[in-house]
C-alpha cells in the first residue's frame, strides 16, 4: 500500500502496518456495499458469508443473557458452560478429549488463529501454508514476523497439498503448518487417509505443530469430518481451530474458539488478556445455546448450500473456460480462469491477471467476485455460493454473457 508520506510529513504509520495487505474478501464486499448504495444492482458474490439468520432459540439465549443482566466481562478464555460444552461437541462430533482449560474462546476463528500464530511463531519462523489458502492467514504471519511458505496443491488433486509435497516443504526452520478444511477457497475436503498421512509426516518432524481451521466443518457434502488432531502421534502438536459464524450463521457475534495442549491453550489465553480481555458476554450465551441444541439447525443450512453449489455448477459446466473442480465443502467455486487472461475487454483494456477479470466481472456484470491473488492462486477466482438460489441463477447468467464478450 504506497503511502501519503513526504519527507516534510513521513507516515506515523508503523512499519508493520504498511506491510500488511488489506482482506481482499473484505474489501470486494465493501466495494460491493458502496455501488449499491449508488443505485446500482450489483450481486455480491465475494464474502464468504452465510445468507442465512441466526437459528431463533440462539437469538433467545441472547435475550435471556441481556434479561439476565448477564453484561459482565467473562473469564478471558470464556465462560466455564461454553467452554464444556466445547469440549462435549469435541467429543460427540470429532470424537476428540480435551479438557476446558484446553479451550480458548475468542472474538471469532480470527481471533482464535491470530492467537495461536502470535503464541507459537518466532520472527524469522517457516509457516507452511496450504495453497489456495484463505486470504487472512498471510497477513497474520506476517504480523508474527514469520515467513510464509505456501504449498500448492494442483487442479488435478483439487488443490489439495500431498503428504510427500509436505515432507519435502519441512526444514529445520519450520514451526507450523496450517490449512482448512473443508477449505475456503476451494470447497477441498481432506480424507481420512490424506490427513493420516501427512500426520505421519509430522510425527516424524517433533519441532513442527499444525494449525488446523475447521470452520466449514458441518458444510461437508461428503460426508465425514476428519480432525487432524483424530491422529495419537500428532495429537499435542495440533490446535484445532473452529466457530459458529458458518455452522450456525453468526458471523456478526463474533464467537470462535481452539483446542490445544494446555500450554499453548494458556498461551492464548495470555494473549487475548492484553487485547481484548475475552469475547461478549452475549454471544457466549448465544453459542452455549447454539452447541446444546445440536446441529440440526446446521443441516438444513448445509441442504441449501448442497443444493446451491450443484445449481452453479450446472451452469459453470456451459463455461468451458472455467475450469471448475467440484467443492465437497464450504460454499464456494474456485474455478481456474487463466483462459481469459490476454484477452480484450469491449472498451480497449485488456484483462492481464485475475484481478482485472474480477473488475472486468463488477463492471460488466455487476457481479463482485474475488481474484485467486489473494488467495495464493492467480490463475483463480472465488465466486460465493452463499446466496439465494435466484440470486444465484441471475448472477451466472450475467457471468457468462460479460466473459462471453472477451
Ligand atoms: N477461517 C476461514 C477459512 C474463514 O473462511 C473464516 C471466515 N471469515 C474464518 C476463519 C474466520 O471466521 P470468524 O467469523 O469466526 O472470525
Ligand atoms: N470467511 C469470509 C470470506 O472469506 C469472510 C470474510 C473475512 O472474514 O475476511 O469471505
């Protein structure tokens, strides 16, 4: 990002902050926010966001909480009852032991990965990073002065990163490992068999731990979730990562949380003391509310995502340079776009990268997509699958009429 600074005036700002990049996620959606209240009908198929409301007996807890008077700062790490009943759903869904002092809640999955970078990552560390990746967890390395390594997984293996491409990543230098998945961008999910093997690399390297980010756990179309930390020989070095702003669609109450061994666990808890001393009390009570009630509510989100993804597809597959790998989770399409890259727009320019296709797409289309650059894969694009069916339906058919004309 240049800055405004002159010899006369130089930037207050630090040097870390010009470092660091802005979420392209977050600034497409703002983009998208500023053209709509100028009147025009864009379609905002950037942020990863569910359509969805918040299931009404969360909303209910969150009544109770304020009727309650519940409007007190909260133990750091959260609230004793939230903090069980993440270890029970550990247990009931990954099948997984953790004790509450285990657990750390935070202001979002955000939060909670910020932690666990800032706990463990020494300036100078090797983080490697499964590419396509999600956009923040660059900028967090770098926030740590860590280095990031990206591993790219290829189409052919719908982006996901191999053991053996793991094991010959790994150097002396190495701190961790991170991914998610089921994966956003991709929609990758990991098998049982994969994760076992690049489980069996780890065990191998005792010096390096993983940061697994299982947010789209229940948006699986697959099936089976399969946690990382499942595997004994590994299990003390993984931080398992999840939160309720996809699974239960409460990405404005800002609740997320980790599993880890107790001292990263108090590390994190050490962190989050001197920045935000804990999450809200509310939304505590809110996702105590959301665990004890299950994950029915999950499943009839994750039939519209199902049915959603397939509705795209259906039309994406009439693209044929959209090169587009099937997602088996979260709610994107992370199509290969380097087809169109040299072509030339109606008005002259010509489109170089994915990011002039995505400006291409808002303009042309009125549709607001993100480029794969920010993701660790320019030859891609993210289009969110995260919206109403005729949505949907309209956004693609504009899609394909404004590629159509390069
Ligand atoms: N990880 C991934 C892969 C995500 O897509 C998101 C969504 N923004 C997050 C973490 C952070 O989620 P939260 O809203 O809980 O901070
Ligand atoms: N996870 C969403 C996305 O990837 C939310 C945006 C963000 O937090 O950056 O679009």
């Amino acid at each position: 990002m240049p800055t405004t600074a002159t010899l006369a005036s130089p930037s207050p700002l630090s040097d870390r902050l010009q470092a660091m990049n802005e979420s392209a996620t977050i600034a497409m959606a703002k983009k998208c926010r500023e053209l709509i209240a100028k009147g025009f009908d864009v379609i905002n198929l950037s942020f990863g966001e569910p359509d969805f409301q918040t299931p009404q007996y969360i909303k209910d807890a969150a009544k109770q909480a304020l009727d309650d008077g519940f409007t007190f700062y909260t133990p750091v790490a959260g609230i004793p009852e939230l903090r069980q009943a993440i270890c029970d759903k550990f247990k009931r869904d990954n099948q997984l032991d953790f004790l509450s002092n285990q657990i750390v809640v935070s202001t979002g999955a955000k939060q909670a990965l910020t932690n666990a970078i800032m706990s463990l990552v020494n300036p100078g560390d090797e983080v490697i990073v499964f590419s396509p990746y999600w956009v923040s967890y660059e900028e967090m390395i770098k926030l740590a002065e860590g280095k990031t390594v990206p591993l790219v997984g290829t189409l052919e293996n719908d982006y996901k990163v191999t053991a053996a491409q793991l094991e010959a990543a790994i150097t002396d230098r190495t701190k961790l490992i991170m991914y998610s998945s089921p994966c956003n961008p991709t929609g990758a999910v990991f098998s049982r068999e994969e994760l076992g093997e690049i489980a069996a690399i780890l065990a191998r390297h005792p010096q390096v731990y993983a940061l697994a980010d299982e947010i789209y756990e229940y948006i699986n179309f697959v099936g089976e979730h399969v946690s990382l930390a499942q595997f004994a020989e590994v299990k003390d070095r993984v931080i398992t990562v999840n939160g309720f702003s996809k699974g239960y669609a409460m990405t404005g109450w800002r609740l997320g949380y980790l599993a880890a061994r107790q001292d990263i666990a108090a590390a994190c808890d050490k962190m989050q003391s001197q920045i935000t001393s804990g999450t809200c009390s509310i939304s505590q009570r809110a996702g105590l509310a959301a665990l004890r009630g299950g994950r029915s509510s999950a499943d009839e989100m994750v039939a519209a995502y199902r049915r959603r993804r397939d509705l795209v597809l259906d039309i994406v597959k009439d693209i044929p340079d959209l090169k587009t790998p099937t997602p088996n989770g979260a709610f994107y399409i992370f199509p290969e776009v380097s087809a169109y890259f040299g072509r030339t727009a109606p008005d002259g320019s010509t489109i170089n990268n994915s990011t002039d296709l995505a400006m291409f797409l808002l303009n042309d289309a009125l549709v607001s997509v993100v480029s794969g650059e920010a993701f660790g894969a320019p030859n891609c694009m993210r289009f969110s699958t995260a919206a109403a069916d005729d949505k949907l339906v309209e956004a693609f058919r504009r899609i394909k009429a404004s590629l159509a004309k390069l």
